[in-house]
C-alpha cells in the first residue's frame, strides 16, 4: 500500500498530498529505513505502491498554480480520485516537463534513500500516458543499477484491463501487469455456476492472452480493492466454513501454479472474514492463537495449507519456469489437469523438477478418478497429503476421495519432507 503522507490519520493512501513524506502514523522515516533493511536481510524485496496519476485536492501545488501542475479538468470524471498530474505540459521558459520532473524526482528520492526494489504504478489505464511512463521506468532502472546493489529494479502496472501491450518486450513501459484478467475468472469458477474451461485455460497459462515471461503477470485472487474470497463466498453464495475454506485453497493453488508471479493479500493466509474497508482493519492473529477448545482448527490448518503451497512455489524449480501444459480434461466431470517443469540442465539433481495440478471443480465427491497422459510414470507424492505414495503406471493415475472443488498437487520422485530438510 502507499506510504506516502495523505489527509487525515486513517486511509489506503491513495490521495498523497505530500510525495517526499512518510505518513506520520505509520511512523518515521528511519523506521520504515529499518524495516526495509531488515526485509533485506531475510531475503525479502520491497515493492513500493506508487500513486502517480493524482493527488489529494490538498497537496500543496494544487494551491501555488493549479493549472501550471495538473489538468484543468480530469479526463475521465467518472474514474477520477483528485488532481490529475498534466505530464504533457512543457515550460518553455524553464525549459521543463514540471510534472515528469517533479514525480520522477520523488521516485528517485526513494530509490536512493529507502532502497525499495520496485514499483506498482497504481492506476495506470487512468494515467493513461504508456509514453511518459516508458521514458520514467527506464530511467529509474537505470538510477536503480548505479547504486550499485540490490536486483533489477522490478515496475509492475495497473491496467484495467491488463493487455501484454504494456509491457517492455511489447514496447511498453512495465516488466509486469497486474493479472485482472486472472482475478476474474478465478472468482467466477470459485462460485456456483459450471466452470468455462477455455477461459480458465487463459489465465492460467497467460501464455495463451499473449504474455511470454513468467514476470509479465502478477497472479492474486484478492487485493485491497476487493473482499478476501472468504467473504465473497459467503456474501454471494451463501458458502461458508469448511466448503468455503477448501474453495479458498483450491484458488490458491491455481494461483500458486500458474504462469506468472504470485501476490496474496494479507489475512487470506489465516482465514480472516472481513470485508474491504477505507478505516482500520488490522490483521486478526487471534485467529492462529492456540486455544484449548481448538475453536480455531480450521484458521490454524488454513495457514498451514499456505506454508505448505508457498514452500512448493519457492523450491521447486518447475513452478520458476514458463513450462505448463495441460495434460487431462473433462468437461462433463469439472476435472482439469496441468503440467509444470523444468529442464534437467537447471536441476542439481540432473532429473529436473516435475509437477502435476489437478483441480475438481465439480459438486460431488469422486470416490476414484483416473488421470491420463501423465508424462512420466513411476513414483509420484502429494505435496498436500503426508506425501502420499502414488505409482503411476501406463501413464495412469487414480486418485481416492477427490473432493469437490478441491486441488490436488503431485510431485515426481520428491516427498516434501525431504525436500524441506
């Protein structure tokens, strides 16, 4: 979310005011240094969210020469949060883009001072100006790699909605998209009409809406601008509790093994039920707090479902690679299946990674089902389920107790308690 200081004590932080101040109640400046650091240390690279296309009808220059900073009137009234920066005015006396320069100094600012490792342009359809954006990002990547450490800085777009037409190998201006698109779908099939596979196909494998990096789409099936599923489930469909929790996982995985990167917004990891809110909506631990009725047991297994997926994304290199393909479908049956690896050349163990995904998105309980065209056969475990031992055999797998609307994950020749060792 954005740190930038905004009115009031209690917001999102989508109306800056002030573009070089931290909010004063999130705390100081050599706080959010320290904790960026420490983030560092563990591994952890910090995106900043960056409001570029407005500001708070309080900032400061909106006041000094309106017109001179800002459009005089927005371009679309409907989707319009405040002040809109004008990066096509151009001061032919000072020889200055006033906007450009002033925005563009603001990130610097923060690349320097805070070492963020890269930005989300917040409303970038609404900015609207792929050409100014361009000129921008490849500058700050540039200010990112004379500091001299850290990665490449990574720039991610807001596009509502998303199209591979905005990204650098297209001639755009981002490394990455936020994935609406995937979002959408995701949700729909999370719900009580019959899933469109086609669809669904898409976003999973992005490859398919034109996308070709694994960086290109940033994959979530919630954010602050929307309800944790939980709730949608429940307010929508009248889907609660364990129904709903698994519906939750099997959306998660989806997301965890598809193509692109992931992004899980807080408190989904623990099962809050809260609905989206501009006040204050802090993260309820009380629901991970051991209790001696074990009240809780479902939000306690809900974060260890999430440590056990998050685990796969991060040490199995097939999930790190573009390499997806679908391997079984039955529509009549809601049952979808895809494959994801690696080369041998990447894998230390010179066998390569290997990961199976199969989803049932059907109402019922299917006591056995049988996969084909499994690609290889032998010994696969079930990263979910104690690593439960599977042969396949004629490249077949049968599957006990599939529940509906529920995923399942298998990995060849690899038990998650070896790999985690």
């Amino acid at each position: 979310m954005p740190v930038k200081e905004f009115p009031g004590q209690i917001g999102w932080g989508y109306t800056p005011r002030y573009h070089f101040a931290i909010q004063s109640t999130y705390g100081t400046t050599a706080d959010l240094k320290e904790m960026i650091d420490t983030f560092h240390k563990h591994g952890i690279r910090v995106i900043m969210d960056g409001v570029y296309n407005h500001c708070d009808i309080s900032a400061p220059y909106t006041a000094i020469d309106h017109d001179y900073w800002f459009l005089h009137a927005p371009k679309d009234p409907v989707w319009c949060w405040g002040p809109e920066w004008d990066y096509e005015k151009y001061d032919e006396k000072y020889k200055v883009w006033p906007a450009r320069k002033y925005v563009g100094e603001s990130i610097r600012y923060f690349i320097n001072e805070f070492h963020i490792d890269g930005i989300r342009f917040d409303a970038a359809t609404q900015l609207s100006n792929d050409k100014f954006l361009k000129i921008l990002v490849q500058e700050i990547k540039e200010q990112a790699r004379e500091r001299g450490f850290g990665k490449e800085l990574y720039c991610v777009g807001e596009y509502l909605p998303d199209g591979p037409e905005h990204l650098i190998s297209n001639g755009g201006p981002m490394d990455g998209i936020w994935h609406d698109s995937f979002y959408l779908k995701i949700r729909e099939s999370m719900g009580t009409e019959p899933p469109k596979f086609n669809e669904l196909k898409d976003v999973i494998d992005a490859r398919r809406q034109g996308y070709n990096n694994i960086t290109d789409v940033v994959n979530y099936q919630s954010s602050h601008d929307h309800n944790h599923l939980l709730v949608d489930l429940g307010k929508e469909y009248q889907i609660f509790d364990e129904e709903a929790f698994r519906r939750v996982r099997m959306a998660l995985v989806i997301q965890a093994t598809s193509f692109g990167l992931m992004m899980i917004w807080m408190g989904a990891e623990i099962g809050e039920y809260k609905e989206k809110t501009p006040g204050v909506a802090k993260i309820d631990w009380l629901l991970i707090e051991d209790r001696d009725d074990s009240s809780n047991a479902i939000n306690k297994e809900q974060l260890q479902f999430y440590k056990d997926v998050i685990h796969l994304r991060k040490l199995n290199l097939a999930l790190a690679s573009p390499n997806i393909e679908y391997i079984f479908e039955n529509e009549n049956d809601f049952i979808l299946a895809w494959y994801r690896w690696n080369p041998t050349i990447h894998d230390t163990h010179n066998q390569g990674d290997h990961v199976i995904i199969i989803c049932n998105w059907a109402s019922i309980t299917y006591e056995k089902y049988e996969i084909l065209n499994i690609p290889l056969n032998g010994k696969w475990y079930e990263w979910l389920n104690s690593d439960k031992e599977y042969l396949v055999e004629n490249n077949k797998l049968i599957i006990e107790d599939f529940k509906d609307h529920s995923a399942r994950i298998f990995v060849y020749q690899v038990k998650k308690s070896i790999a985690l060792t």
